[in-house]
C-alpha cells in the first residue's frame, strides 16, 4: 500500500513501545518493574467517577458543541484565572480529547512549510513529530543539566528570526523535571514581543505537581495574553488518562480556527466525560494534593537510590514525576541501557535519546509507581551494573 510522503514525518511515542515489549516478556514469566510510562498509578478520584455515572444516566450521551459544553468552558476559566491570576473567559477555551490535539491544532493552525519551531529537546516527542508532519523547520532548544535542566535562554533568543512561528514551552518539564524561573520566561517574553508573529505554545499539563517554588506561566508576563496558548489538562493532576480530556486556553483570536480543526476531526470532546471535569475541578481537590505529597515522598527515594548507584548521577527534579539520570559513568549509552535494563534487570525505562537526540547519556524513570516497586527496581538496577563491572574486571584479567 502508497501511504502519502508525510507519513515518514511522524513519530510516535517510546513509552508504548517500550510497554508493548515489558507486556510481552511478563507474558513469558518474567517479572518487570514499570517505570516507563507517564501516567499516575492511583485510580481517578471516586467523586469524578460518580459524576460521570450521573452525566451518563441523566442522558448527557449526545454531541455538544466542538469547543466543549458551557458549563466545563465557564469552570476551566474560572480556575485557570485563580491559579494564574490573570483574567480568562470560557471564550478562551476549547476542550479536547486529551492534550496532544491542542498542540496539534496550534501546529497546523500557525506553521507553513519553512516556518520555523523552536523546541525544548530532550522533550516531549509529539512536539518534534508534529512539526515535521506539517512541513515546518524543528528548531531544538537545549535542555541543559548543568541549569538545572532548564534552557541556555540566551541561546533560545539568539535562535529566534523572522522565520520563527512558534516558541514550544514545558515547565515542569517532561522528561526532566525541571522548571523555568519567572527570569527565563520575562527574557523569552522580551523576545518573543520583538517579534509580531511570534506565538508561544506554553505546556502546563504538570503545572500542579510541584515539590516547592512557583509554577510561572509565561501568559502572565506583561503583553504576552495575546500571544500565548496555555496547554493543561485532567490526565495527569486528577489520574484521568484514559478518559481523554484536556483543554488549550488561546488568545480569543484563535479560538474560531481551532474550533473549525476540532469539528473536523472529533466533532466533540465525550460529552459526559466533559460533565465529569467539570466536578473536578469545583470539587475536593485533596485526593489530587494527597497524589502530589506521595509523588513528592517517591521522588525523594529515587533520587537518593539512583545517587547510590556507582555510574550514575541524578539531579533532584522540581516538579511531574520523573527522574532522569545521568548514566556517562556507565559506559553505556542512552539505548542500550534502557534495552539492558529491560531485558536482563527486568526493569522497564526509556532512553533520553526517546525525547530527542540531545538525550543521550541519560534514562528516563517515572516514579508512578509504589515506593516498594521503586525500590526494587533501584536494587535490580544497582546489582546489574555490579554484576556487569565484575564480569568487565573478570574479562580484563582474563
């Protein structure tokens, strides 16, 4: 079968893949620790369970309009203005089946063939796909360790042209960790209004999970409302990624165009699931701070058990739930571990080199899952190179 030329554009994610193969060696016999994929281990919060149950019997089973129902558009903005403090209306809202359409929707809606994309890499991958799929220029910006896992921002400004369309943000950052200072997004802000075309796509999907400091949105920053469109959801802060529910908030100009890409791919966003997020967001919001506090105490041990391992270093991440070491001190590059691991250590992780090319010398852990499976991972992990470093020595003096 002829697929058309863009199909070899697009990328896909590791984590599935990666899952796939875990899936398929546990079917065999042998057991895996999972640490590869982004996704809570706790259940959604049984208030939001409840509300859909109640939207499904009370016949909220119809189309609704593409943007999202009313009452999901009034309560995203409402909350969106209290966590930013910054004014939004539900006509700045359109809601999707998940987060990835609203990068999707941004990508096809603002770059033409030539335009420009400025990127964080190693970052998440769909970023780098969706450029190349729609014939635009991906323009990778660093995600450096030595600043913390942040941006070499002058180098991010100095990148930026007549030709640049859209500047990709994501703090907390996936697979890092890291976080954007307020510094960095008022020296990319000063940039980016230099420039009238210019767009930022601003990823806050991690925004809540936090373990100290501030999440700083770059919309917040003088002038630069119009000129952004924040990202969020309800996968990862309510454990809702299955239910495929995630919103763009988009300067108002915008908001036709992305309506029209919503109706001609989805139609709607599941209406009862929309029902759902609305008592989510203006219900108890303790099961999904109980969630962070947990994920704070995890990151602590993976850190801590990760800095004992001889071979690998591993800074403290700022925010989401990922840990991603340096493992230089190895040997081994990016890959091979992250195939290794799986395969005689029996613990599932992706290479850096999943999130871009400046990801070699790293592996990402996500540490969504018990801090007794975390810990034997670390235990597995730390006797695989043990056990690999004695069998080199035993080599040598062979």
């Amino acid at each position: 079968m002829k697929f058309a030329q863009r199909m070899a554009e697009l990328g896909t994610e590791t984590a599935f893949e990666v899952l796939a193969r875990a899936k398929a060696l546990e079917a065999q016999g042998k057991q895996i620790v999972h640490l590869e994929i982004g996704e809570p281990d706790f259940t959604t919060p049984a208030y939001i369970v409840e509300a859909a149950r109640k939207a499904l019997a009370d016949g909220y089973t119809h189309y609704t309009p593409a943007p999202g129902i009313p009452e999901l558009r009034e309560a995203i903005a409402h909350d969106a203005t209290q966590r930013r403090g910054i004014e939004f209306a539900a006509e700045d809202v359109v809601v999707t089946p998940g987060g990835k359409p609203i990068m999707f929707f941004s990508i096809l809606a603002l770059c033409d063939k030539g335009d420009e994309v400025i990127y964080p890499n190693p970052g998440f991958p769909i970023y780098e796909s969706m450029i190349q799929f729609v014939g635009a220029t991906p323009v990778p910006a660093q995600i450096e360790e030595a600043r913390g896992f942040s941006l070499d921002v002058d180098k991010l400004c100095e990148a930026v042209n007549e030709r640049t369309r859209l500047i990709i943000l994501n703090s907390p950052h996936n697979p890092t960790g890291g976080i954007l200072s307020r510094s960095d997004l008022e020296q990319i802000a000063a940039t980016v209004l230099k420039y009238p075309d210019v767009v930022v796509l601003s990823d806050e999907i991690y925004s809540r999970m936090l373990y100290g400091g501030e999440h700083v949105s770059i919309a917040t920053l003088p002038g630069m409302r119009e000129r952004t469109i924040v990202l969020d959801g309800f996968s990862k802060i309510y454990a809702m990624t299955g239910w495929r529910l995630g919103y763009g908030l988009f300067p108002r100009e915008m908001v036709p165009g992305i309506t029209r890409l919503m109706s001609n791919s989805n139609s709607c966003t599941a209406t009862f699931t929309q029902m759902a997020g609305v008592v989510a967001l203006t219900g108890s919001q303790k099961p999904s701070e109980d969630m962070v506090a947990e994920f704070h105490k995890r990151r602590d041990v993976i850190v801590a058990g990760l800095n004992d391992i001889p071979g690998l270093t591993c800074a403290t991440p700022g925010g989401a739930f990922y840990a991603f070491p340096n493992i230089t001190g190895t040997g081994l590059r990016s890959r091979e571990m992250a195939d290794l691991l799986l395969s005689e250590a029996g613990v599932a992780v992706l290479a850096g080199t999943a999130f871009g090319a400046f990801g070699e010398g790293y592996i990402r852990l996500s540490y969504a899952n018990s801090i007794e499976q975390i810990e034997r991972a670390l235990a597995s992990i730390k006797g695989w190179l043990a056990s690999r470093q004695t069998s080199a020595s035993g080599a040598m003096r062979a």
